[in-house]
C-alpha cells in the first residue's frame, strides 16, 4: 500500500536529483528580479516629523486667564486623532494637489469625474500620517521624483496646519461676531433710551442726574416744579435710566470681551504645528535594494522549485505505487 506522506529523506533525494533545475529556475528569478529591479520606475520617501501644540493656548480664555498650570503645552491623543482625520480628508489634499500642480504632473484630468477620482486616491495612497511613540507625528509622501516626495510632503505639513488652524479661528470669528452683532443690537436701544430721555426731560423739566443704577447717585437740588405729573416724571426718568445704565454697563463688557477675541487670530499668529524636521529629496529610493532583491528573487525562486520538484515526484511515486 502506497504512503500519502512525504518523508524528509524523499524530499531530499528529490532535490538532489533535480537540483541543477531547481539551480537553474532560482538564477532565473534573480535575473528577472534585477531586471525589474533596473528597468521598473523606482519611488523614493520623503518625511517630515512635527508635533502638536495643545490649540487652547491660543483661545481667549486661557489668554487672559492666569492659572493655566494645569494646561499641558503639547495636543493630547484627540487633538492627534483630529489632525490625521484632517490629513485624510479631500479638503486637505485637494488643496495641495491644487497648489503642487499633481494633476498635470501625473497627467490627470480633473475636468473627468472618474480621472479625478484616481488622482485623489493615487495621492492618498502615497500619503501617509502614523503617530510616534513620543507624540510626534512622521507624515510621509512617496513618488518616482524625489525632489516632488520632499516638496509634496512639507506642502502638505503646511495646508493642514492653515486648515487645523482655520477650524479654530472660524469658531473664534463666529463667536467674536455674535459679540458684534449684540453690540449693534445695544447701540441701538442705548441711543433709543437717550432719545427718550432727552424728551422726557424737557417735557417734565427734570435735568438733575438721576441714576439708580449708579447706587442712586443724584445731582441736583431736585426743587418742586409746577409742571402737571412732576412726580410721575422723576419716576419715568428713573425707569428708563436704570435700564440705560445697565445697558451701558452691559455694553463695556461685550467690547471687552470682543477684542479679546481678536487676539488670537489677527496680527499675532499661533501656529499649533511645529516642524521638527523637514522633508528633504531622499538618496536611496523605498524598497528592498538591488543586492537583497536578487537575493530575495533567487531564495524564493529555489523554494518555490523547490517544493514544485518534491510535489511532482511524489506524485510520481504515488502513481507508480498503485
């Protein structure tokens, strides 16, 4: 009865036998190895490093608040999750396909909804954003051009630092310009009040300061008047004084608190993102070099003959065994 089993000593003999084919189809591997080696476009990768600055320090509470000792200077983990989802997103890479010219440096065209669509996913493809074990961030670009890998790369640090920033300014802004609007709103009813305070004054003869709001501070000698409503007058006057010193009041906090909005995005920029290391042209293209390729192609083209020669005669073997 014939064995289904191979045997260490069979397999051996096998490639004893037959080893000048084995020798033979592994120098062939290495050969087509190398050549695909030297004919085939190589990539090279260039990288940058940079880390993240925690952003609250540029916001308007932390600005003008003194005890920031719990605050850590360096982005937490979300703050690195946010920034590789904006390092993901077409808004970020179309931006720097737009500025580096890719699409006719690949020759796509965008005018072509299905050619748009490979040359995004061509640049996501080439582009990578890993975390490192000390906070950093290593974004990477590959390419056939090196001087192309290097520049895409620090172009690309540089479009998601504006756009990182630009979500945190858009909400400073739109804050800031809620405050604005409210101003406005109170200039108006402050000059609405003045008015009616000026005719309610000439209408009751009342011109003493009379400011409830100011802990009842006066001014004047308050003299009986023969106008009809006197009295009512002073109260009406009191009313609608309170409620424009208040208004006032409330007013110089909001324009406050409006230029201290202003702060963080106007003359003085914050970067959240500081380079460590640029990306520069690399020497050496990605991969295995030509020696471990020819290397790798022949080991692998004698394991592959290999186990073909010790299948087929045992095959062989089983066929005449029956």
């Amino acid at each position: 009865m014939a064995s289904n089993n191979f045997n260490l000593v069979d397999i051996g003999n096998s490639i004893n036998r037959r080893f000048r084919f084995i020798l033979t189809i592994s120098t062939i591997s290495a050969v087509v190895g190398g050549f695909v080696y030297v004919v085939g476009p190589k990539k090279y990768e260039a990288k940058t490093n940079f880390i993240i600055r925690n952003p609250l320090y540029s916001d308007r509470n932390f600005l003008y608040n003194y005890d920031t000792k719990f605050l850590d200077y360096f982005g937490n983990e979300d703050d690195g999750n946010r920034v590789m989802v904006f390092a993901g997103s077409e808004l970020v890479q179309r931006q720097v396909i737009r500025n580096m010219g890719l699409a006719k440096a690949y020759k796509y065209d965008t005018t072509k909804p299905k050619q748009d669509f490979l040359l995004i996913r061509k640049f996501d493809k080439n582009l990578t954003l890993m975390r490192m074990e000390n906070r950093d961030l290593m974004l990477s670009y590959t390419d056939t051009d090196p001087k192309r890998a290097a520049a895409v790369a620090n172009e690309s640090v540089r479009v998601l630092e504006d756009t990182y920033e630009d979500f945190y300014n858009d909400m400073r802004k739109g804050m800031h310009q809620s405050i604005l609007n409210k101003i406005v709103e109170e200039d108006s009813m402050i000059n609405s009040l003045t008015d009616t305070l000026a005719k309610l004054r000439e209408k009751y003869g009342i011109y003493d300061i009379i400011s409830p709001a100011r802990h009842n501070l006066m001014n004047g000698n308050m003299r009986e008047s023969s106008r009809k409503n006197y009295g009512l007058g002073i109260e009406v006057v009191q009313n609608i004084e309170s409620l424009k010193d208040e208004m006032v009041a409330d007013r110089a906090v909001k324009t406050t608190l409006a230029n201290q909005y202003t702060t963080s995005y106007t003359k003085v920029k914050m970067p959240i993102i500081k380079v460590i290391t640029e990306a520069t042209p690399p020497v050496t293209p990605k991969g295995l070099g030509g020696l471990v390729t020819l290397i790798a192609c022949g080991f692998l083209g004698f394991v592959c003959s290999s186990l073909f020669v010790a299948v087929s005669d045992g095959m062989s073997d089983r066929k005449k065994g029956r």
